[in-house]
C-alpha cells in the first residue's frame, strides 16, 4: 500500500497495529506510517518501485509528470485521453488516505471514512512533482549548458528556468536551492555525472571527461530530457554531421547479374565530406573534431560509419529496390539512401507504369488493340527489355491473354526463344484459340498429356501439374519468356508449384492475375520474387521490414512500400474511367431468402450438437469441429438434401433457395436470356442437375472432374445457346472461361473469398459481352450465411490497400463469438 496524501506518500513503516472490529467479520488495520516528500521519494519510485500496485502506479504517474515537465507546462488538451485513463487505472489503494481519528481513540462504523476521486489525485500529485523539481511550479525549471573551448574538456554549466529568463544556478543561489538540488538528484539517476554537482558546495557545473560527453550524446542527453532537464549544445558547435547510404556509381545489368556497392556518405550541411576529412573522422578519438574550420560533435553511431564505410553490396535489382523506396535496410534500421545519377533516372522512368512511351501494334497481330491495353503492352515491353519481370493485374475480362500475345511478337526480333505459358488445365483451350486467332503466324504446342514436344519457337502450353512432373525437362529448355497466368496458384512460395516454376530460367517472367493479394501481403511477395527475385528481400525480411508495419498501421512504411512495388506490378480495374466506358453494366444484388420448417429445425439441432462438442475441445480437434459446423450449416442452407446425403430425395419445398432459384430462373429462360449458376459443392449442382432436368429446363453442368476437351466442348455449346443454365463447380469454373452468352449470375451458395467470387461472375462480366450483367446472391436469413455475407464485404477491401492485415480466421473465434456467428435469428 502505497497512497498519496499531498504533498507526501505515505510509506508503511511496518505490518503492525493498532486493529479495530468494526462489525461482524470486519476488521481495520492502521499501520505506523512514514511520511516522504515527493522530491525524495521520485528516485526510487522511477528506478526500483517493486511490485507493489500502488507504488506501480504512482512510478507510472511520475514518468507522465517528468514527461509534462520537460515540455515546459502542466497537462493541455493533448493530454486528456491519457490522463483518463491513468485515472481509471488507479488502485484504490493508492487513494486510501488515513482515517482521521484522534490516537487512543476508536472510529465508528463509517467515521472519517474517505476515498477521494481518482483525477482529482492525480492532478494534485502531477503538481507536487513540478513543484518539488522546480520549487516555484512549472514557471521554473533547471537545464544544463554545455560548454566547449578548442582543444578543453567540456563543461556543463546548471540553469534555472523562470519564465522566459535564464540564468545561471550561481547567479540565484540558495533562493532557488530546493528546486536545483531535486532536479540534480533525479538527473544523477540518468545520468551520473551530474551527481558529481552535489559534492560542491554550489552545484552550479560539472567538467566531463570525453567519455562523459560521448555518454551524453550518445542517449544521456534524451534520458536527461524525459526527466525534465534539457541539454543546450553550443552554437558554435556544429552538430550537422549526417549520414546516408549510398549506392556506388556502377554498371546495373538486371541480367547478367554481379553486385553493387554500398557505403555511408557523410556530409556536413548537405555538402559530402571529402576522403581526407573521412580520413580525419575516422582517426578521432574524441567527440569533437575540426572540420572546415569549425568544431564538429560526433556521436558514436557516426564514428563507427565513418570508420567502416563500407555496407554489404546489393544485388542490381536490390539498388534499384533502394532507389524505389528511398530507404536501404542497414542493421535492423532502414536508413535514407542516395543513388547516383543514372539509377535515379531509370527509378524517375518506372516510377509510372502508365507512362511508359508508345510501342505500336506489332506485326503479325491481328486485333485492334483499345488504349489501356497499347499501355500495357508498352508498359510490359519496357520491363522485360530492362531484364526485369513485371505482373500484369488487371480485372478479369481486360484481355490480359491479348496483351501478352502483343508482348511475345514484341519480342520476336530479339530471338530470344519461344514463349512458356503456364497455366491452369481450363486455360490451354482459350489460350490455343486466341494465339490462333490475334497471332495466326505463330505455332503453338501443348506440353501436356502424352504429347511433349519443345520446339524453339512459337508458344508452348503447359499446365501447372505437368510443370510440376516435367520441371527438370523444363528447365534445360531456353526460354525467351515464362508467362505464368492465374499466377495466385504460386502464392503459397513453399508449395511444389512455386517451388518447381522458379526453376525454369527465362530472359522474361511475367505473372498474370486478376487478384495479386487475396488474403495477405506475403501473397503478393510470392508473385513478385518469382517475377523479380530479390526486388523484396527474403520473406522473412519481407515481414520484419514491410509487412509487420503495415498491418499495424505505418501509413509512411505503406507509402514506401508502394513506391517500391507499383513499377512492377499494373493494376487496372473496370471501373477506371478509360476503361469503364468499353464494358457493359454489371448489376449486383443480394436475395435473401427464409428457411423452410424443416432447414429451421435442422439448423438449430446441429448448432446445439456441434456448440456443445467445440465448446468441450481444444487444438486441432476444436479447429476441425468449427470447419465441420460451418459447412454443415451451408449445407442445410442450401437444401436439407445435400446435408443429409439423401440419394433419391425429394426436392420441391424443402428449401427456400431452391424455390427462388427456380423462380429466377424462369423469368431469365423466358425472357430469351442465359444464366451461370456457382455453388461450391458439387454435389448440390449435381442436385440442380436432377430438379431442373425434372423441370423441362436444360442445363449443362462443369466441375472439377471434367476432362479439357470436354470443358471446351460445353463451354462452347453453352455459347451457342444450346442450352439456357449452365451449372459450374466454383472452384473449377471460377477462372479461365469466357461464358459471354449469360446475362446473368446465381451465386447459389456464398465462397469465404469475395475475390473468387468476383472472378466467377467475370465468366460473363467481361470483353465481349454486350448485355448488362445481372448478379443474384442467394442468402438465407437469420443464419451464419447472413454475417459471412458481412464479413466478405468487410474483407473486399483487402486487395485495394497496400496497408492491409487480412482476417482473423473463423476457427480461432471464442466459443461466445462463434456461437454468436452461427446462432439461428428469428426472421419476419
């Protein structure tokens, strides 16, 4: 127990008595106390206040006072949220003052009894440490001045503040000893040379040795500072050393690679110190050296660099990563970097990827390139020219495939070699088509199934399971270009995908995607150090230097960041204003939709069931019950059907989706138009497969299993019109097809990712189309579809911002939040 009776703390002596019984059971206990001034008391309090709660706090309350002292004044507007909660987190035995009661006297029940208000304390104790220190309140203060002749030791002179007059300590002494002498003993604790002035009989200087000086630059000053004494350097003594790496003129060759040096520039009022005077720098060995006639303070930090100049070398693309960000990494530090001239002209040129010059439409390109895509092509051509990879991420639905094959017959005069295309099984019939149709010249192979030709020319296609097989055959293969397209396959950098496709050397890397960060930062790491490598340093240096400051919401660290990453990486959306124009309207709306009977009762039995099971688990076991909830709910959100595995089941009124859907469905087949129906469960489609097909209606059904040539055989039907729904498995149906016969989108269940389901509604929401696009969101109310639907929205967000953070995942959810989360609402 520790309480404050202004202007002193009260210690207790010891655990003794006197006890009084108030009333049954209760008892009261009033132990010898010792009474200590402020002043006395701040020493220990700041350097060993124990564990104790009370002396805890109040230690707390005077770095706060020590911190409103060195400003010059008491607590401003500023101040107040944090003095709200000092208050709120006083314990009550820090304001426990003495009963009033006369000695040999016994108190009543509730007699002198009195525990004053917390802020009221507080402030009175704030003041009893200005006045303490300063002996005349925050209008008076001690500072120390430092004094320096040439070639003598340094002196700190003590000065009392009073208003806006200063003098020195000897000019007003004794009148302001108490306030002098409180502050010189709380200074010998920071810094304890200063104590050496209370073995004078006017502690009015100190003489330091260089040692002592050093100390004071060197952190003694800012430690002096924080317990209100300020340090005032000389004006004549120049404290305007400062250092900066810099990048060494150089060749810069992205492609043959070799390393660029790095150093520390010293400069003196921005003007670099010339070798002699680094020479000079590094051979002092005091904290003070005559440069350009002048005497200049060194701290530690700026010796050691003018001794050890030099800093590890960079790699080409590190020095051009430095010139972009601005900051080079030295230690656990970024510091400022300087780049000479021809690095800072090439960092001015990529700053924009937009403006990147003009390249005309290659020969042999039969399409008429609109404008946005003439930029990307100049843009890609820039970067792959330099040596550097580059990520194309426009919307799906742009034409990126159309850009890229712009690039490669770019690139046909360097004879470079063919062109690597790797990409998702789905794709290798769109890419086949479209090369045959805008590059009619040029020869295509499918590296796939039994057929395994590398030719030394043209395009070559592959998926990425066969590259995983065929790495090695790959990789001796010279290639003028690897294009990786729905490159978010390789954002996991340790999977086998990732691992094998950075072994395939290419004069060019190019990634293609239309969502470059769907969760995290690190996602988009991985696409740009396989399209770049070393552009982001080491993932784990990713995180330390980028990532980690990011997420907690370092605005300047997310600026850098973008200036680093934007060159090499173009990201352009439908909604731009010089693309918008060109596309059709696209409509989105959510449907909500009320449970049967029978999905109610089943939804509530088994967030009963499964509560209680999670609610008794833990680890692994807890993490497997939540996915196990959360999908069975879906399900009987869907239909009671899929949830319990019935095989020959009754469809019709058992599910408030599947009414609607029909409903939908109806007016789109009546109306002349088409629609795409998502869930991410096959064999719920495969149940809309069966109810349509009872229904008369004609479907066509894609999935995971379905062989290629059969993929392109039903997408080709659908776009003929054969058939009026087209039933897709999410996962295997959400990229690499163009399904522009639909003019609508029934997203019949909802995915955890809203840029997956972005990327399937772009099926039909893309270059060709030349309808609106309608979509509908089948949402079931009052469930756990309901607040997921809030979570995606939230989390759409995500891959617009470079400061972003992810989301918590729903298996680490409290029991409370989770039951919350999935808990069935009663609905009109």
């Amino acid at each position: 127990m520790l309480p404050f009776d202004p202007p002193h703390l009260l210690f207790p002596d010891s655990d003794g008595v006197p006890t009084w019984c108030l009333a049954d059971g209760v008892t009261l206990t009033r132990p010898p106390l010792r009474r200590v001034g402020v002043a006395e008391a701040l020493p220990g309090l700041l350097t060993a206040p124990g564990t104790d709660p009370s002396a805890l706090f109040w230690a707390e309350a005077a770095a706060f006072a020590l911190h409103l002292l060195a400003r010059g004044g008491r607590p401003g507007p500023a101040d107040e949220a944090h003095l709200a909660a000092l208050a709120a987190a006083m314990p009550a035995t820090a304001r426990s003052l003495p009963l009033t009661v006369p000695d040999g006297a016994r108190p009543g029940p509730a007699e002198g009894l009195r525990l004053p208000a917390a802020r009221d304390l507080l402030a009175a104790f704030l003041d009893a440490v200005t006045d303490a220190l300063t002996g005349r309140g925050a209008r008076s203060r001690v500072s120390l001045r430092i004094e320096h002749r040439d070639g003598a030791d340094f002196k700190a002179v003590v000065q009392i503040h009073d208003g806006a007059l200063v003098q020195d300590l000897a000019a007003v002494w004794p009148r302001e000893r108490d306030a002098a002498v409180a502050a010189l003993r709380l200074a010998a604790q920071v810094y304890p040379p200063a104590g050496r002035t209370l073995d004078l009989a006017v502690p009015d200087e100190v003489y330091l040795t260089d040692k002592e000086a050093a100390a004071l630059l060197n952190g003694g000053a800012a430690a002096l500072a924080a317990a209100g004494v300020a340090v005032h350097w000389p004006k004549d003594l120049s404290r305007e050393v400062t250092s900066r790496a810099a990048v060494r003129p150089g060749p810069l060759d992205f492609t043959a690679g070799g390393t660029v040096r790095l150093g520390w520039r010293l400069a003196i009022g921005g003007v670099p110190l010339t070798d002699a005077e680094l020479d000079a720098l590094a051979q002092a060995h005091r904290p003070v050296v005559r440069l350009r006639d002048q005497w200049v303070l060194l701290d530690a930090e700026t010796l050691d660099r003018a001794r050890r100049p030099e800093l590890d070398p960079l790699t080409p693309v590190g020095a051009l990563a430095a010139a972009l960000a601005g900051t080079v990494r030295a230690g656990e530090a970024d510091v400022p970097v300087d780049v000479e001239a021809g690095l800072a002209e090439l960092r001015d040129r990529l700053a924009d990827p937009e403006r990147s010059g003009e390249v005309p439409p290659p020969p042999g390109l039969t399409a008429t390139l609109r404008d946005y895509q003439l930029r990307g092509l100049a843009w890609l051509a820039r970067m792959t020219d330099l040596g550097l990879g580059a990520c194309l991420a426009d919307d799906m639905g742009l034409g990126k495939t159309l850009t890229l094959i712009a690039l490669h017959l770019h690139r046909l005069p360097e004879d470079a070699g063919p062109t690597l295309v790797v990409c998702p099984a789905s794709l290798l019939g769109t890419w086949e088509r479209e090369i045959r149709r805008f590059a009619p010249g040029q020869d295509v192979t499918r590296f796939h199934g039994t057929r395994r030709d590398l030719p030394g020319h043209g395009f070559v296609l592959t998926t990425y399971a066969t590259m995983r097989l065929d790495a090695d055959v790959l990789a001796a293969h010279r290639w003028g270009m690897v294009v990786a397209d729905e490159a978010q396959a390789v954002k996991n950098r340790l999977s086998g995908t990732a691992r094998e496709l950075r072994r395939i050397p290419a004069a060019a890397r190019v990634a293609l995607t239309g969502t470059p960060v769907e969760n995290n930062l690190g996602e988009l790491w991985a696409v740009l150090d396989w399209t770049t490598p070393g552009l982001l340093g080491t993932l784990s240096g990713f995180r330390t230097r980028w990532a980690r400051p990011i997420e907690a919401g370092d605005e300047e660290t997310a600026r850098r960041f973008a200036a680093l990453f934007r060159p090499f990486l173009l990201r352009r959306r439908k909604d731009d204003p010089g693309i918008a124009p060109e596309l059709p309207a696209k409509i989105e709306s959510d449907a909500p939709v009320t449970l049967t009977a029978e999905q109610a009762s089943l939804y509530a039995a088994t967030v009963a069931e499964m509560m209680a099971a999670i609610r008794a688990s833990d680890g692994m076991e807890r993490r497997g019950a939540i996915v196990k909830l959360l999908t069975g709910l879906k399900q009987i959100c869907n239909h009671p059907a899929q949830y319990l595995r019935e095989h020959e089941p009754v469809l019709t009124g058992r599910s408030g989706k599947l009414d609607l859907l029909d409903d939908l469905v109806d007016q789109i087949v009546e109306g002349g138009g088409a629609v795409l129906v998502f869930t991410q469960y096959v064999a719920m489609a495969r149940l809309l497969e069966t109810h349509l097909a009872g229904r008369g209606v004609p479907t066509l059904f894609l999935h995971g299993g379905t062989p290629v040539a059969e993929r392109e055989r039903l997408v080709e039907r659908f776009q003929e019109g054969r058939a009026p729904v087209f039933l897709l498995s999410l996962k295997a149906a959400g990229t690499g097809l163009t399904l522009t016969r639909a003019d609508h989108v029934i997203h019949y269940d909802r995915w955890w990712n809203p840029a997956v389901e972005d990327q399937a509604t772009d099926r039909a929401h893309r270059i060709g189309q030349t309808r609106p696009v309608q979509v509908h969101r089948l949402i079931a109310e009052g469930t756990v579809e309901d607040r997921i639907a809030a979570l995606l929205t939230a989390k759409r967000g995500l891959a617009d911002r470079v400061l972003t953070s992810g989301e918590t995942a729903l298996t680490e959810l409290s029991d409370d939040d989770l039951a919350a989360l999935v808990a069935l609402e009663d609905t009109p």
